[in-house]
C-alpha cells in the first residue's frame, strides 16, 4: 500500500531550473546551427553565397567555442542530477518508490522514441530515458565509482564506443552517398512541400547514420558519464546548498573556464584547418578532439559556476529567475524548441521554409527570438498554471492520478 502524494512543486530548487532554462536556450541554438553545419538544410557552397557569408564563420566558430556539446553537457548533468533528487524526494514518500521512478522513466523513453521517429531527428529524450534506466542500476553504487567511471565515459566513452564500432565493421553499413540523397531529397521536397520527405528524412537519419553505426549507442555512453557525474553532484549537495560552496564556485569560474575556453578555441580552429584541408597532421587534429573532450567538461562547469554565483546575489538572482520558469516547462519547451527548427527551416504547413536563404548568424538571432518568446510565454502560463503541458501529463501518468493544473 502506497503512503504519501507525488513530489509538491513548492519543493523544487530555483537554481536547477535557471540552469536548465539557461542550457535549453545552448541546446536551441546548437540545434538550429546543427542543420547548417551538417549540411543538413543547406549545402556548403550555396552558404557562401548568401548575402551574411562575411559574418557567418564568426557566428559559426563562437558556436563552435562557447554553445557547441556545453550546453547538451549541461543538459544531461542537470538530467542525472535531477533524477537523483526526484529518486531520493520519492524514497521518502512514497513505499513505492521504484515503481514510481520506472514508471516515469519508461513514459519518457516511450515519448521520446515518439518524437524521434516522428517529429525530430536529433532528439534526446528517448536516449535520455535510456540512460535514466542504466542509472537506476546504480543507484548503490558508491561516489567514488559514478565519479570516477562518469569522468571516464565522459571524456573518453565516444571515441571508444565508435573504434569498437569501426573495428567490428559496423561503419561498413554507413552508406554516405544515401545520406546525401536523403539531406538534397528534403531539400528539394520542402520545395515543393509535404511531410512524407520530411519523416523519410528523419527514418533515414536515424537507421543509417546512428543505429547501424552504433552512434547511438557512442552518445548514450557519452551522455551516461555525464548523468553520472550530475548525481555524484546531487549526492554531494553542492547545488543544492552552493551558498556553503560559493569559494569552490569562484575558482572554477576565475581559473578552470578560461583554462575551457582558450582550449575549446583552438580545439575549433585545428579541426576546421583539417576539414577545410589547410592541415593534414591527423595526430593534431586527434590531439584536438581530446582537448575539447576536457574544455567542454571545464567550460560546462564554468557556466553552471557562474549561474550559481549569480543566483547567490540578490541583483543577479532577480535577472536570472526569469529564466526559472522556461526550466520548470523544460520538457514542454524542448519540444517547442525542436518544432521551432522545422516551422523555421522547413516549409510544410505553416512553416517558414528558410532552408538555404538563412545562414549562421540569422539563426542565432532567430533563436534568440524563439528563446525569448518562450520566456514570456513560460514566465505568463506558470502564473496561471502548476505545471507545462507536458509536464503535466508525464505526472499524471506516473503518480496515476491527476494533480491540480490551475493554481489557486
């Protein structure tokens, strides 16, 4: 027999949600910049012809540096470290507590396969909800084994998984001209118009160049390190009472984020000399992909530094809680979010189709646009609502009941 009631949304942590609502606002623009930089929705040459092909590659490169696997870095953390809070909050509520927590993970993973297959190619959630049933399993884990092996896969678990796959032949079945066929397909059906194109698109993504290759399976482990990491953090407290810790914060901010930064710039510069075939040496460019391994890792600790600090100063703290409410509709907006790349990109039904007409830096307007939209209409809704829509209904399906929508 169950006792007590679902998590109150009075006890959630100001700062996760800030920080989440600051990192969605990365994933955004790292989405947007994705389909420009894979060639997705435009090709290389015909972005050198748009009119914005002197201030593109600036906007690209500070892309690259500051947005670029920090933000989805920081997105995963606040994913492991949440779901370490919602375990331990159940634990004292509920006699059912793993039921509970399978419950509302097999819902997430069961939606995001939904809208991978279905809405968004790159989307998380459905590796997330992966990833949140492995960390179920070590749950007793000691601090010292989710620190060291988080660490571990986090800087090294890609790389290892995708030499597996290449040894095992598994790359064999990457066809590269279909890829290609498939990303000029979509172009030329939003052309024309019509969703079909754009769910081959999606079912081609994701069959040839992440299951066959075993990509999903390098991500996941990727994303694994740093759930791992995030509830070694949660198990410490160190976000949830930063006020002891505000001296820690300081030096990450002061000497481990500009370690982050001057890495992660020359990081991005040597790869795009091998791409762009200004540099043969192979050893710089592999010497390169492990320096940013560390620089995404110092710069996302960084980042999450500076928004503690922030949150822990009245002034600053008052600019940052705006952000708090696109956090607390984080599933719901993520969503909007992805939807937001195809209305802008693709021309089916009421989107826009700006595919080829737009390059880097009007994208990284536009989504400042489509972020701060949501920042109005998140901060508008909390007020006359308890939960976002998604939200919502991810509770009710886990608790089996239905929690009170409109506040009092």
């Amino acid at each position: 027999m169950n006792k007590g009631t679902a998590i109150s949304s009075k006890e959630r942590i100001a700062i996760l949600d800030v920080l989440r609502g600051m990192a969605l606002f990365g994933v955004l623009v790292g989405c947007f910049s994705e389909f420009i930089f894979y060639e997705i929705v435009i090709s290389y040459d015909a972005l050198q012809e748009l009119s914005t092909n002197w201030i593109d590659p600036y906007f690209s490169r500070l892309i690259q540096v500051f947005i670029t696997n920090k933000a989805n870095t920081i997105f995963a953390f606040l994913f492991g470290l949440g779901f370490y809070i919602q375990w331990e909050r159940i634990k004292e509520k509920r006699t059912d507590a793993s039921a509970i927590y399978l419950r509302r993970t097999i819902i997430l993973l069961l939606f995001g396969a939904f809208h991978l297959i279905v809405m968004m190619a790159w989307e998380v959630l459905f590796m997330y909800g992966v990833i949140a049933l492995i960390l179920f399993t070590m749950r007793n884990r000691s601090d010292k084994f989710l620190l060291y092996l988080g660490v571990f896969l986090a800087l090294f678990g890609m790389p290892i998984v995708e030499g597996i796959s290449e040894a095992l032949g598994l790359w064999e079945y990457f066809n590269p001209d279909e890829v290609y066929e498939t990303r000029l397909s979509l172009r030329q059906a939003d052309a024309k118009g019509g969703y079909a194109a754009l769910f081959q698109f999606f079912w081609n993504n994701n069959y040839y160049e992440t299951f066959l290759t075993g990509s999903t399976l390098s991500y996941i482990v990727y994303a694994l390190g740093r759930f791992m990491i995030g509830t070694y953090v949660g198990r410490k407290g160190w976000i949830q009472n930063s006020a002891n810790y505000l001296a820690e914060f300081r030096k990450v901010l002061i000497f481990v984020m500009p370690v982050g930064v001057a890495v992660s710039w020359w990081a991005s510069g040597t790869q795009n000399e091998y791409y762009f075939g200004y540099l043969e040496d192979e050893l710089m460019l592999g010497l390169s992909y492990l320096g940013d391994a560390f620089a995404i890792l110092f710069m996302a600790a960084g980042y999450i530094s500076l928004v503690v600090l922030g949150m822990n100063n009245s002034f600053f703290a008052k600019l940052l809680n705006l952000f708090a409410p696109v956090g607390k509709m984080a599933l719901t907006n993520y969503v909007i979010m992805c939807q937001s790349v195809n209305f802008v990109y693709l021309s089916f039904g009421p989107g826009l189709g700006l595919a080829g007409k737009i390059g880097t830096a009007q994208i990284f307007g536009i989504a400042v646009l489509v972020f701060l939209t949501l920042t109005v209409t998140s901060n508008i809704w909390l007020k006359y609502f308890r939960f976002g829509p998604l939200e919502w209904g991810w509770r009710a399906l886990t608790y089996q009941e239905f929690p009170a929508m409109r506040r009092d």
